[in-house]
C-alpha cells in the first residue's frame, strides 16, 4: 500500500515537464524528439527520473554532492541507446521490473521515445515546468 502512495504522489510531482538536456548541435528538439519526450515524461519518467525528496527544496549548498537515486528503474541517456535492438525490446516487452508497452505503444512512438533519449545527455535527476514561474 506504501509503495502505490508513493507512486502515486510521484506521478503527480511529475505533472510539470522534464527539464531535459538540448541536443548540443542545434539547441532545439525536432517534432519526433518533442513526441518522444512527451510519451517518455508520462510513461517511463515515474520510474527513470531521480529527485531526492529529501533535499528537493534544499538550496545547493545544502544539498549532498551525490544525490541518492530514488527511481525503480536505472536512470536513463543516451548511453542506453548503443544498441538500438535490444533497447525496443526492452521496451516493447518489458521485464521483470518494466511492464511490457507492446499494447500500449506503436513502434513509432517507441522510436520517438528512443529518438528523445538520444538527447539526454546526462540521465535525469530534477523536474522543472516549461512555463517561468512555476
């Protein structure tokens, strides 16, 4: 019952948009990369985006030099991407820890989730709101 609540609250603290990193080459993402990131932000972030709660509202200077992961699944980049293959299958199908998205996605929006992935630069660890002031 723990663990639902808390995968409840987590979900809705992500309401708000990923700030992901900007692909380094052009600075914006292109329409697949945004589609991707969209599917990404409401199917795989509750589990593969890291917040401390603990020090989510620390100033930096309080905040540990390394924050603890608080994610079920593995913190993702583009370093998961190296093998393209093995990368949808895991997705499409799942694992013992991943539900499968076989059903629940096509094969494109697959290849648009990977697509967003490829500009992740470094794995997700904070959550932020596109609009300024939120």
């Amino acid at each position: 019952m723990l663990r639902i609540c808390y995968t409840l609250a987590l979900v809705s603290v992500l309401g708000g948009t990923l700030a992901a990193q900007q692909p380094q080459s052009s600075g914006t993402l292109t329409d697949t990369e945004l589609v991707g990131r969209k599917i990404f932000q409401t199917r795989c972030a509750m589990c593969h985006v890291g917040q401390d709660p603990a020090t989510e509202f620390q100033s930096d200077a309080e905040k540990p030099a390394q924050p603890r992961q608080t994610t079920f699944g593995p913190l993702l980049s583009k370093a998961q991407t190296a093998n393209e293959t093995l990368l949808r299958s895991k997705i499409a199908n799942g694992g013992p820890r991943m539900p499968a998205y076989k059903l629940a996605l096509t094969d494109e929006q697959i290849g648009q989730v990977i697509a967003f992935m490829k500009t992740i630069e470094k794995p997700l660890t904070l959550l932020a709101s596109d609009k300024p002031g939120e």
